[in-house]
C-alpha cells in the first residue's frame, strides 16, 4: 500500500489545473463576496465637488479672523445652499450663505463657520438677514474639497481583490455601477449511504439521519460559494451514477461525501464514476480516505469532483483543508484567501494519532486557551458537539501527546468569540 499524502500534497494535487471561472458584468448589489477581474479606476473625483462638512454658514475666513464670544463678527446672509442643490450666488466680504452638510460650497467663500458657532439655533429655521458668528475659522475650516479622498482617474480596486461592503461602496462612490467580477462558484452536494435517512424523520434500526448535506449546504453558503443542488443516494452505483449525471449539469463543483473507503458497499469506489477519480490516502485524522477528480458536463466545462469521507467530522475537516481552497482557485483567489490561523495554548492534555496530522476540534477559553469539544477527542462521528468548536487545533504529524501549555496552531472555522 502506497504512502499517505501529506495534506499539502493533496491540496496541491485537488488544485492542479483548476482555473477561475469565467468573469461577468455585474450589478453591484451582486458583487459582495466576489473578486475582481479587472482594475477599477475612479470615473468621478470624491468629493466631486467642494462641499460643506457642517451645517452652518459660509464665510470668508479673514471677515471671522478675530471672532470670539466677546468679539462677535456680523455678517449679511444673502442666501442658502441645502445639499443636492446649486447657487449663482457669490460670498463677498461681510457676508455669508447658509450651507447645509454636503452641500456645494457657494463661490468667494473659503470656510464654513458651523451653526453652533454663531447666534442661530441648530435645527429647521427661517433664513435669518443677518448672524453674529462668536468663534474664529481658519482657511478651508469644514470644507472638503472636491478630489480630496481621489482623483478622477485615481485606482479604486485591483484585479482579484475579494469585494467587502467598502469596496463596494468605493465602487459606487466613483462612477461605477457594475463590476466585472467572478461569479459564486456553484456547488452539487451528494451524500451517498443507505443508512441515512432525511433530517426530521422517523429511524428504522441502522438508521442515521443525513447530517453532512445540510451541513456542506451551509459551509458553501459561509464560504461565498451557491449550493445549487443537494441530494442524498443509497449505495447503489447506479444511483449515484444518475445523481452525478444530474449535478454536473449545473454546478461547478461536485461534493460527494461517503463511500471512498474500503468498504464493500463504498458506492463512489464501485460506481462508473471511479473510473475519471483518483483515490488516495492523507496523513491525517479525521479524513484519511479521500478521492478527486474532473467530469466533463454536457456543455463541455471541465467540473471538478472533490469525494470526501462519510464522517461527518472528516467532512467538516476536509471542507477547510481541501474543498475551501478549491472553492477559492474557482472563484479567481489566492487558494488560501479568507483561510484564518490563530495561534493558542492547550488548556488540557490530549493523545494524537501517530503519524497522522490531527485535525482535532477546539473551543476557545479565556487567555487564548483551547481544550478540545469532546472527551473523544477528534472521534470523525462526534458531529453533535461539533457546533461547539471556534476552531481545528492542528497537531503535527510526530507529536502523539499534547500537554496543557504547549501551544497550538488553529485552523479558525469561526470568529473568536
């Protein structure tokens, strides 16, 4: 029997010839969690115009250079300028123009000298023929000039920068109204067992209900991915043979989980498809047995099948080490973006499997202490109390012992909490 892989290897072998997807024009209501194919430049300056940062009035700042409490400045108000509007009017010595927050500062004046700072009460009021300002305002006080943030022309965002809600806004804020982007990759997940029985219904004796579909349908949706299709087959090869034939029609993706043992009925290894997969051993634990491969859909796309074990927690482990890079490469990223590290301190002893790389979960105490989730440990079935963990500490392969202080990588599935 041929060596087990080390984890990197077979990432990189999953990864091999997996290109981005093809980039479309979209909306940016669509663009959140996607990444950019192309440079965006900045089709408007921001501000695009020299705007008010207060509400209050503009002035000339030398006309208030001496202005205090026991010094009040008077000043003629000759107009107003709420935001989204326009004025001919131009601001001479002596004399002011109301301005609203964001409005376009009107012509001659060269600082705006806030509402607070004068004699006129903040809120709705008539437009006053005159106010005593009480405080001085230097040159360009409360005044964004137009450009300042960027340029027209200035870059906004790079090539294959993942979009967050800011970028977006950026986006937006220059001219822009679509993106060219990367769409959501689109996942088929199939768990395969004729022991698994729809979560909510009724168990018959060597029953389990389906707890790795739902789960993989909602680790795709956190990882920015769309889940398209989920489906569940017994372990009749051509069963899962008609399933396959199904999800490659629309996905981008195909996730099995189940099967790839040396089981008798292991259904992926006995179906036509195993012919286009390649079956390997990882040095890990949980997800030791592990297969992959590329299908052709109908459409001639080149669909990558990653084939996960059956335990739940081997798929919930194997989803972070291999599915979430994958996922990353298809969606035009570096394969470890968004993949998170904490570095902690085991607060109890625990035993790791000798030459096997664990992948053991963990929740997080106070003062970066992690103990793991279960009394069993990494146990690949203990999908019950795997909500409780905030992440996988990972353990290297020649370490069989861990001891409360010795500190530990995590591989972080959530926020710290």
């Amino acid at each position: 029997m041929s060596t087990p892989m080390s984890v990197e290897q077979y990432r990189d072998l999953i990864l091999q010839d997996v290109a981005a997807l093809p980039s479309a024009q979209l909306p940016l209501a669509q663009c959140l969690g996607l990444t950019t194919t192309a440079t965006v430049t900045a089709h408007v300056a921001v501000p695009p115009f020299t705007n008010s940062a207060m509400d209050g009035f503009a002035v000339h700042a030398e006309d208030v250079a001496s202005a205090s409490p026991d010094n009040p400045i008077r000043l003629q108000v000759i107009g107003e300028v709420p935001a989204g509007a326009v004025s001919d009017e131009w601001v001479g010595n002596g004399q002011a123009v109301r301005v609203m927050t964001g409005a376009a500062v009107p012509g001659g004046a060269n600082a705006v000298v806030p509402v607070e700072q004068t004699d006129q009460q903040p809120g709705a009021a008539p437009l006053p023929d005159e106010i005593r300002v009480n405080a001085a305002v230097g040159e360009r006080a409360n005044i964004r000039l137009a450009g300042e943030d960027l340029a027209e022309g200035d870059l906004v965002l790079a090539a294959g920068v993942l979009l967050d809600a800011t970028s977006v806004a950026a986006a937006a804020a220059t001219g822009h109204g679509t993106l060219s982007v990367i769409g959501k990759p689109r996942v088929a997940i199939i768990a395969t067992g004729s022991e698994l029985v729809a979560p909510g219904q009724p168990l018959d004796r060597g029953q389990i209900h389906d707890s790795n579909s739902i789960m993989l349908f909602g680790l795709a949706q956190e990882a920015g991915a769309n889940p398209v299709s989920v489906s569940r087959c017994s372990d009749t090869p051509a069963e899962l043979d008609q399933a396959i034939a199904e999800a490659v029609r629309t996905a981008d993706v195909v996730i099995t989980t189940g099967g790839v043992s040396v089981g008798t009925h292991d259904v992926v290894k006995n179906s036509a498809l195993a012919d286009v997969l390649s079956f390997v051993r990882v040095a890990m634990q949980p997800g030791k047995p592990q297969g992959h491969g590329v299908l052709t859909s109908p459409d001639g796309r080149r669909v990558p099948i990653v084939t996960l074990p059956g335990n739940p927690v081997s798929v919930f482990v194997s989803w972070h080490c291999f599915v979430v890079p994958l996922l990353n490469r298809l969606a035009g990223r570096d394969a470890e973006t968004a993949i998170r590290w904490a570095r902690a301190v085991a607060g109890q002893d625990w035993r790791s499997p000798a030459g096997r790389r664990q992948y053991i979960p963990v929740a997080r105490l106070d003062n970066d202490l992690v103990v793991p989730t279960h009394r069993l440990g990494s146990g690949s079935h203990l999908i019950a109390s795997l909500h409780l963990a905030d992440g996988l500490a990972v353990i290297p392969a020649d370490v069989d012992q861990v001891t409360a202080g010795d500190r530990v990588d995590v591989l972080m599935t959530r926020c710290w909490r």
